[in-house]
C-alpha cells in the first residue's frame, strides 16, 4: 500500500506584515482578466454589496482579454463609479491592496490553489473561494475563509454581508486564515520536503 502526501502550493512571507488599518467594505480581485477567473461574478456579486453598504469599494487588479467587457458590465450593473481596474501591478503594490482589503474575493473555476489566495489569507483578508476547486483542500468554510458553489454570486454576496455586519465573524475568519497561510510558506514547505525524503531515506 502506497502511503500519499500533499505538500500544498506555498507563497514567500518575508517582508509581509499584514499589519496595515483595513477599509472597511473593501473587497479585491487579483487575476488575469479571463474566462475562468470568474470576475462577472465577482462584480454581479459586489453590485449586491454594494446596494446593501454603499461604502463598499472592489477593486481588480490585473490585466487580459475581457476587460472591455468587465468594464461594461460595471457600466450596465451602475457601479462603474465604485469598481476601480488598475491594470498589472508590481507584486509589492498588489501585497500592499491587499493588506488594506477586508474581502479578497475570487470565484474561480478549474483552478489549482493560486498563490493570490494565500497572500490574501497572509494579509489577514477574508478569502471567498470555489467549494469545487483547489481552494477547498484548505480552507473549512466560515472557519478560515468562505466557499460557495461556482457562479453563485448571490452566496458570495450573502456571506460577505454578514461578515460586514459581524465584524466579530469576521476578524475570527481572518486571523483563522492567516494561521493557515503561516503553515503554507515557502520556509514551511521546504522542511515538509526534508521531513518527507528523511522518512524515505529512513524506510529504504
């Protein structure tokens, strides 16, 4: 019998302090402006917010092919005056919305574990993801993030509304989630490496 072990996807921690005031109602994307990083369902999600705290802000970083559409969705949803697409970004400027966004929201579909999301967690974000997708290997929902089923933007706007309302909730989620992402460094996933050959080297 084969004995299995994951060592998850890690992202680099140095320098990252996380420690920067959140806005409130903030919420962030960080992806490639494509089909299968869902963003239409970040922003049909977000118009939701939005009309329940007009505070509400998202911003999208990153850069592709279908942002003239994204940016007439906005038009058409009328939110285009509180939805902000910043183009590509310089890793530290993306670190830096990040620790400053309440929500880090990306509903992808046929997707891995993106290091976005735990940079996100890292930066005490309360991450929603896809409960179908790589995402849900570590995150337990409403524990250190949330998950929904793909597409279901009216899910995603519920439970970032009862964080905003709970802000409580909320703060557990974050620093829940930000446990996790400490575990999931580079620093981290090199020793589970060693650990792994030494117990081959051990058994051979």
């Amino acid at each position: 019998e084969t004995e299995i072990r994951v060592i998850h996807n890690g992202y680099c921690s140095e320098g990252l302090t996380g420690d920067a005031e959140k806005v409130e109602c903030s919420c962030l994307q960080v992806s490639n402006l494509i089909e299968l990083k869902q963003i239409p369902v970040t922003i049909r999600a977000f118009e939701k917010i939005y009309r329940k705290h007009p505070k509400a802000r998202l911003t999208i970083i990153g850069q592709g092919p279908d942002r003239n559409e994204l940016e007439q969705l906005c038009e058409d949803l009328g939110i285009s005056n509180v939805v902000t697409f910043t183009g590509q970004l310089q890793h530290q400027d993306v670190i830096a919305h990040m620790a400053r966004t309440q929500f880090y929201i990306q509903p992808s579909v046929r997707e891995g574990l993106p290091i976005s999301y735990l940079e996100a967690m890292g930066m005490r974000c309360v991450i929603v993801g896809t409960a179908t997708e790589g995402i849900a290997e570590i995150v337990e929902h409403e524990v250190n993030g949330i998950l929904v089923q793909p597409g279901d933007y009216d899910a995603i706007a519920e439970h970032v509304c009862t964080c905003i309302a709970d802000e409580e909730k909320a703060t557990r989620i974050a620093e829940e989630g930000k446990k996790t992402a400490e575990l999931l460094t580079w620093h981290h996933n090199a020793q589970k490496l060693v650990n792994l050959f030494v117990m081959v080297n051990k058994n051979s």
